[in-house]
C-alpha cells in the first residue's frame, strides 16, 4: 500500500505545534506575522521537510510534514525489524520518497525509539561495572527487598543487575551533610582504573555515596578512565540523577551506563544512514533532544515512543475542546493509558521490567497487551491472553508470514471487525481463513465454537486493558466518568467502545490519523531539559531566596545544555515545581512551586486524593525541579475531513465484512457531522474503528471521530 497523503489549503482547520528548533525564531515571527511574501515563506518552510518516526514492537510508524503555502501530510506504516531498527527505518524512508532529501541531509527527523527499552526487558544491556563505596557493591543486588507478590509464599528470585565480579569498590565517601569523610587518594584511582582495565567492561556506572552534594570524587574517577585511554562508556550518577536515594540513584547510573553502548550504537548507525540530517530523539518525559547527547541520557529514552503519543493527544484534546482525557494507546505489542486533567503528568517513580526508573517520565501504566498477544490455553483448561507477543516476525496467523498462534488481531478478524482482504505495511493482506484455522486450533481445546473462542479473546484482553485504565484512574481517585476515553494506535479504535462500557464511560474520541498518533506528537513535541537537585530541607525552615537562587542555577544550567546542541534557540518558558513528603515518609508528591503556603496547600490536597487523608504534621522538601523547554508556535495542519461536501450516502456495502454482515466505510469519505450507528466499521489508512451496538459515531470539524453511548448504564 502507498503512503497516504493529505494536503491542506489555506484556512483547513487543525494545527500541529512542530518542532521549531530547526527553524530560526525570528524567520518563523516573519512569516506568522504575515511581514514575509509567500515566495520567502516558501523558501522558509519548503526547504525543511519534518519526518516523525515512532519505532514500535510490530508497525514503526512515519508522519511526514512539508510546509508552505499548504500543508502536506503524508502517513505511512510499515513492519518493525527489531533486530536492525533502522532497517525500517529506510524502507519507510524510500517508500515515502524521500531517499533524495536524505542523502541531501535536508530531511530533519524527530524519533521515538525502543532500542533501550526492549535491550532493558530482554537482558541485553552491554557488561557493565559499578563503582561505589567501601562496603556497598552489593547495594544493587540488595535493592528495596520488597516482594513482588505480597502474599505470594513462592516467587521467581530478581534478577541481579550486576555480577558481583564487577561491583568495584573504592574511596571518596561524603557524608549526609556533604563532609569528607574518606578522601579518594591517587593510589585507590590507580588501583581502581587498573581493576576496569582487567574486567574489560563495555560501560562503566560510577554512584558514590551523597555524591549530588559533592561530585569531585566521581568526576576524578571518570577523568582517570579518560585519561588512563580505558575504551569505555561512562555514566557518573552526579550526572544522571543527582537525587537522594542511592538503590534507585544506582539503578538509573547503572540503566544509563548498560544501555548507552545499545543506543549510541544505533544512533551512529542510522546517522551513517541519513546522511547530514537532522536527528532529534524523544525523551520519556515528551521533550526531545538532539541525538548526540541522546547517546549519553540512554536512561531518559525508555518511554519515548509512547511519550509522543501523549503529546499529540493533549494538543488534539485543546483544539476539540476536551481537557479531561483517558488515553488509551494500543498497538501490535503492548498497551498503554495514561490520565490527562489538563496537563500531561510526569512521575520519578517509573518500571522498566524489575527495575526503578527515578528520571523524569510521562504518568503512564504499560502492559503487554496488544494486537498481535498471544492466546493460549493454560494448565488449568483456562483460556489466556498475552503478555507474550507475535510481534512483527512472524507476526499474527492472518498476516501469512508464518504464525500459527492465535492473536488478538486474528480474533477481531474472526468477528468482522477488520475488513477481509485489507492491507497493512505495503502489500501485507489479512488471510479470515489463516486467521480461523488458528483461533480454530484453541477452540478444539476448549470445546467452543470459532466465533465463541474469538470473542472470548477479545474479552480477557479487553478485562487486562481495562485493569490497566482503572490502575491510573479509580485507584488515584478519579471517576472514569468524568473524562473522555480517547483511542489511538494500530489496534486501539477496535476496543474502544468495550472499554469505555467497562469503565462505564459515556464519551469517546478518536482522533484522526489514530494509528500513527505517536509518530505525529514527535512533531509536536518541543525541546527541553528537565533537572532536579536533592535539598533535604523542612518547608517551616525554608530561605526562599537561597531556594530560588537554587532553582535559577538549574535553570541555567538546562538552558546552557539546550542552547549548546547546535539548533538556533527561541523562546523558553520555565517550570519550577518540588517534590514533598510529610517526615518519615520514603515517597514524595511532586507540586508546582508557588511560594510555601500555596505548594503546601497543593501538597496537602493531592495527598488526601491519592491516599484518602492529610496531616498536620511537618512537611520536608526534598527535590526541586526545573522543566525548560522552547516555545513552540503552532502552525495549520490539514483536516483528514472534507468540509465542503454533503455527508455521503454510504451503504458499505463494497467493504462489508462476511462476518454478521457488519457494514465498513471508509473513514475519508466521510463528511462533518455525519452520523453512524453500530455495530459497524469505519477504516483508514493506518487504524480501524469498531463501533458497537448502542453507541453512536460522529465525525467532527476536526476529523476526529466522537463516540457516544446512546443508552444509559443501568
């Protein structure tokens, strides 16, 4: 299948807020404010051709952008080499025409990736040494002693980031107060660098103890691997998380270190590729970087893809109006939800697998549930869903590239809810009778018919999806009810009004170009640097200008790194919040920062809405946080809707499914404010949409496709 494109005319509705990094802040007033002819805008915007690229486990995704006097928009999905990222990479890059600006370097690409997060889950982080104190190189392996399963008699043992082997301990210890207690002396660094050299690691995670108050001891032990010409990648924890806590502080130095030989690796293999061009990557918290210094932060790539996501939603959810949004984002291998109330939520209390992630990321719950999950029968005779993944090779039985098993995706195909003989990812068809024989193999096991064992399917999945919504809403007190489930990726509109009856939702969105939404927010997304610094201090004994002179040199310090990366620098607007805790709590909450009396308050209020009451008692601040980031001006983006029409008389009769005779239409012919009932099926390009019995589906003026539920719940 082609690549779709949309191109705009001037006045279309819908704007995108692209990455203006790469545009001067002046050259973009000029043409905003009209003061520039349209030959200049042209020769402003036209030469710049912005690609979003989201690389998931199955489909990676593009989103190409030509501006000037219209705007173009060109989507294109294709199957995912996880093996060779950016072997996809290119083929979605010739496919969308665009070898030419690539060997040119006039192409300029944003990019979600998951090279750190499948090397995190699948062990295959490079061999790494961890340095640290005299009597704590077991620190890692201890960890929080916590148990996975409370009531759990038995349980797998956690694996051990490090090997004891390479746990190397050493002098420059500082105490709680930031005083010398053990001097690091040149014979211990010699000693040291010469214990590196034998074990031969391909990285190294330097974490001494309260080394955020104090770092001279870490960067002399990094300057002695330098100069000692130790071929080793080197992450220090005074630069990756200077936070307390040393198990998590270790973790996210231990991550950053691991994985940087994976990343930098493929960063320099797809820069080999592209030529001159630009390249910015996603970072988990939906601010993005250039990929030079990409290659040195592994540790803040691990939700890059689903990042974008939120991004582009929350930018959608302003223009149609909707501030109150419960995401839902499912593709080929894994879930994703999240909960906006006007901003997007970022949390230090990440997982990735086992493992603490303390840098700044999206608020988001992630499970191994997607359209190409596995269906299995279990030991007891029950039927099971997941987490296990088809992935892209060989992917879901009705892609004909060789898998057998049952999947979600086959299951929707079963039931009709995917057209027969639609193409995914080029010239990929989906096989109804490779789709039935495998849905029919567990269906033999469990003495059901096809459909009953398809629509069983689709239920657990929709049950483990509908734990996750209920994980980042019910559980943090907030009633589902009040939002609006909005739905994108590949596979999520095919689910959407299941989960918004399971959460008892009477609203949904899904936005257009759903299934490539991710890709799209990495045009929206702008750059930014988040730093935090540990105080330790009690909020009655704060000096409000030794702490704002704190927060302006974290300020600085982001607005340096920012204004270093090469691009020319706009506007930026600065966040200062701070993270709380009533004494003698291990948690914080972390609260805008307006003044003591007013975070305060905003502390007190968010803790009795996540854990049911507040106190009296003192309250201690223990991080201050900063969120630079550049100013993005919006620009206009063309509507998927066609607005001059009269909505179309559509029968779906060409495209109906042979299953229950559920009608199809395509999404593109339809008009602003056409109506349609289900059960039916709406399809585009990159994604399908499921509408079920009792709800009604309505395209607005922004394309978008608004579901309603036409009965009340009883």
């Amino acid at each position: 299948m082609m690549p779709r494109r949309v191109v705009s005319t001037s006045g279309s509705s819908g704007t995108l807020g692209l990455e203006l990094a790469l545009i001067s802040w002046a050259e973009l007033q000029q043409v905003y404010s009209g003061q520039e002819s349209s030959g200049i805008q042209n020769q402003l915007l036209t030469d710049k051709i912005f690609l979003g690229i989201d690389a998931g486990g199955t489909f990676t995704d593009f989103v190409a952008l030509r501006v000037g006097e219209a705007v173009e928009v060109e989507v294109h999905k294709t199957l995912s080499t996880p093996d060779a990222p950016e072997q996809a990479i290119l083929a979605g890059i010739e496919a969308l025409g665009l070898s030419g600006e690539a060997e040119r370097g006039t192409l300029h690409i944003i990019h979600g990736s998951t090279v750190a997060t499948n090397a995190a889950l699948e062990g295959k982080n490079a061999p790494t040494a961890y340095v640290t104190n005299y009597g704590f190189g077991d620190t890692l392996m201890l960890g929080r002693q916590t148990r996975p399963a409370l009531y759990a008699l038995e349980f797998p043992a956690q694996s051990i980031p490090v090997p004891s082997a390479y746990c190397l301990e050493t002098g420059g210890r500082m105490s709680a107060e930031g005083k010398v207690l053990e001097t690091l002396t040149s014979d211990e660094l010699q000693d040291l660098v010469a214990r590196i050299r034998d074990l031969a690691p391909e990285a190294v995670a330097i974490n001494l103890l309260f080394s955020f108050l104090d770092d001279s001891s870490e960067v002399a032990i990094e300057k002695a691997i330098a100069d000692a010409g130790v071929p080793v990648f080197v992450s220090r924890s005074s630069a990756v998380l200077p936070v307390y806590k040393e198990y998590e502080r270790g973790i996210a130095t231990w991550l950053n270190a691991s994985l940087g030989p994976v990343v930098s690796g493929y960063l320099s293999r797809l820069r080999m590729s592209m030529n001159r061009c630009s390249l910015r990557i996603m970072q988990s918290n939906g601010e993005t970087l250039d990929a030079e210094k990409a290659a040195e932060s592994a540790v803040r790539l691990l939700l890059s893809g689903p990042a974008g996501g939120l991004i582009a939603m929350k930018t959608l959810g302003e223009q149609a109006d909707v501030s109150k949004i419960i995401s839902f984002d499912m593709g080929g291998t894994s879930t994703d939800v999240a909960l906006l109330d006007g901003e997007i939520a970022t949390t230090s209390e990440g997982h990735i697998g086992p493992y603490p992630v303390a840098v700044p990321m999206v608020d988001m719950h992630t499970i191994g549930a997607g359209g190409g999950s596995i269906a299995y029968v279990d030991q007891g005779g029950m039927l099971q869903v997941g987490p296990r993944s088809a992935g892209a090779d060989p992917g879901p039985a009705c892609y004909g590239l060789g898998g057998r098993h049952a999947t979600v995706t086959d299951a929707n195909l079963v039931l009709g809810r995917l057209v027969p003989g639609a193409r995914l990812a080029g010239s990929l068809a989906l096989s109804v009778a490779q789709a039935r024989d495998a849905v029919g193999a567990l269906a033999q096991e469990i003495a059901l018919s096809v459909e009953e064992t398809a629509a069983g399917i689709i239920s657990i999945a929709n049950e483990h999806m509908a734990k996750a919504i209920r994980e980042i809403s019910v559980n943090r007190g907030y009633d589902p009810a009040d939002f609006v489930l909005a739905s994108f990726g590949g596979a999520g509109g095919l689910h959407v009004c299941a989960l918004a009856e399971a959460m008892r939702m009477h609203q949904a969105l899904v936005p257009a170009r759903g299934g490539v939404l991710s890709a799209l927010g990495m045009l929206m997304a702008p750059r930014g640097r988040q730093l935090t610094r540990t105080l330790g201090i009690a909020m009655d004994g704060i000096e409000i200008s030794a702490l704002e002179a704190a927060m302006a040199d974290l300020e600085s310090r982001a607005s340096q790194e920012l204004s270093v990366e090469g691009d020319s620098l706009g506007e930026l607007v600065c966040r200062r919040s701070v993270d709380l805790c009533y004494k003698g709590q291990s948690y914080t909450l972390n609260v805008p920062w307006q003044g003591p009396a007013e975070s305060l308050a905003a502390f007190r209020a968010l803790h009795e809405r996540r854990y049911g009451y507040s106190l009296t008692s003192s309250v201690e601040l223990v991080n201050i946080c900063v969120d630079v980031r550049e100013v993005s001006e919006p620009i206009q983006l063309p509507s998927e809707t066609p607005m001059d029409v009269q909505p179309a008389r559509l029968t779906g009769q060409d495209l109906a499914s042979e299953a229950d005779d559920i009608p199809a239409f395509p999404r593109e012919a339809l008009a602003f404010g056409q109506q349609l009932s289900g059960p039916c099926v709406i399809t585009e390009y990159s994604a399908t949409v499921y509408v079920a019995e009792h709800w009604l589906a309505e395209i607005d003026a922004l394309g978008n496709l608004r579901l309603s539920r036409k009965q009340s719940y009883g």
